[in-house]
C-alpha cells in the first residue's frame, strides 16, 4: 500500500498543486465577501481542505473517464491509471474515499451547505463525461469548479445571495479562459481521438474567445467591486490581474504548446490578484 502511494499522489496531482489554486482563489474570494473579511478559521480550514480533496477526487475520477483516451495525448499518456500501473477501481475507490472525507467536514457546518455539497459532488463526478458530447465542456468545469462560491456563502449567512451567483458566472467565464488555453496545448491530440474541447469548438477564434472570456470575468468584478464600495487597493488587484490577461494574450496568440500551457498555469496569479485586492481591501478599510 505505501510503496503505491506515490502513484496515489501523481493520481489525484498532489504534485501538481496548480488545479486546487484555481479552485481555491474564487472559494476564497466568496468567503472574504460572505464574511466582510472576517472569516471564521474553522470555515477557512474546512474550506480550503475541502477544495483539495475535492480537486483530488475529480482528478481521480477524470483519469478513469479518460483512462482509454489519455494514452494517445503526449501529455497524458504516463499517468499511473493510463500506464496501468494502477487500477481503475483503485482510481474510484480513492475519489469516493476522498470525496466522503471532504463530506464528512461539513457535518458542523448547516443543513444548506450541505444539501448545496451534494450538487457540487454531482458536478464534480459528472464534467469529465460530458467531454464526450457537450461542445464547449470547460463551462461545465467552471460551475464545478466554482461551486465552492455559493457553499462559501451559504456556510457563513445560511443562504445564497444572488451576488454569489454572479460570482459563480464570472467563474465559468474564467474556467473557460484558462481551460481553453490548457486545450490548446492538446489541439492536435484530442482532433485525433475525437474528444470534445473549447479549442476545438471555437477553432481559429479561439483566441478572441480566450480574450473574450477574461473580459468578461473582469467586466463582472468590475461591477461587484463598484456594487460593493470596494475601495483603491481593490481596484489595484484588478489592475494586476487585468495584466495578467493581457500577458496570457501575448503567450497564446501563436497558439504555441508550451506558451499555452503557460499561460494556463499564470492563471494562478490572475486569481491570486483578484484575491489579494478584496482581502487587502478588508483589511485596509478595517
């Protein structure tokens, strides 16, 4: 068991923390708001525990959706699932065991989060499925990867204001952005096995689609900042993060591999920003 657990690990890319960050940023960004920059510390380790085993789960759960697919990507084709160095049922017991974990911290937290975690569950287990039929599937990422918005919400005031379903919203459109960006990098390898992408859906715009997006996703912060009386430091972290659309522009324009994969990576910084600016802006206005 324990000389396997390293093959665990690359499973569920504990290696590869970048996929729990973009979870993380925008359950962060509702728990800050939800709370007036006070969130309580049990709900932050609750939350930020949870994003992880969640994230882990789903990777768990893709790589045995895609296990017949990946070994004809480059970039997949050495998973622990795909290289059959693990079984698929090991792949799904560890994304139940991690998933009811991740349940079993909520139990403190009310009836509502709860029920809204069993959607969020749903999601999670369903997107890498719906690669095979839906056209644009990063849409259906962004709400699982932003389900932790309205969780967040509801956690602290016991319902789900409608600002968290903006927030939610401005999720997709960034999930969109920067997935796309990570299926550009297997354009080529996915029109082969004829799996369905954003890259492929938008073909020659995608770029503008990418930019789209991050317009998008800004233009909706724009407008909860100014709903919201967010003052100056808040406006600076949209500043950076705006920038750092721009760079991912100047990254993806050639629609090179490696520039694309990049570019989705830095996404962790476009999130972090947005993050910094209304955490600073609580703490400044205190």
């Amino acid at each position: 068991m324990f000389a396997r657990l390293p093959l665990y690990l690359r499973l569920v890319r504990l290696d590869k923390p970048i996929g729990s960050l973009l979870l993380l940023w925008p359950t962060l960004n509702a728990l800050w708001i939800a709370s007036n920059g006070h969130p309580s510390p049990m709900l932050l380790v609750i939350f930020v525990i949870g994003t992880i085993l969640m994230r882990s789960a789903g990777c768990a759960i893709n790589d045995y959706a895609d296990r017949d697919f990946d070994r004809h990507v480059k970039r997949t084709e050495n998973r622990p699932l795909t290289s059959g160095k693990i079984e698929a049922w090991e792949a799904v017991a560890l994304a139940a065991a991690l998933s009811l974990i991740a349940f079993l911290l909520i139990l403190p937290l009310n009836t509502l989060t709860k029920e809204l975690s069993v959607f969020a569950l749903f999601v999670a287990g369903t997107y890498p499925f719906t690669k095979r039929f839906f056209a644009i599937p990063q849409a259906y990422l962004g709400i699982a990867f932003g389900f932790g918005i309205p969780m967040a919400f509801a956690a602290v005031q016991d319902h789900v204001p409608m600002l968290a379903w903006i927030m939610l919203i401005a999720n997709v459109f960034w999930s969109v952005a920067y997935d796309t960006e990570y299926a550009m990098v297997d354009r080529d390898d996915d029109i082969k096995i004829g799996i369905r992408t954003s890259a492929l859906t938008f073909g020659r715009y995608d770029v503008f689609a990418v930019m789209l997006c991050y317009a998008a996703t800004l233009a909706i912060y724009v407008g909860i900042g100014i709903a919201l009386g967010f003052g100056w430091v808040y406006w600076l972290g949209w500043a950076a993060a705006a920038g750092c659309a721009v760079y991912h522009y100047a990254l993806i324009r050639n629609r090179e591999r490696m520039p694309c994969f990049a570019a989705f990576k830095h996404n962790n910084w476009l999130g972090g920003m947005l993050f910094a600016g209304i955490a600073l802006h609580y703490a400044v206005a205190q």
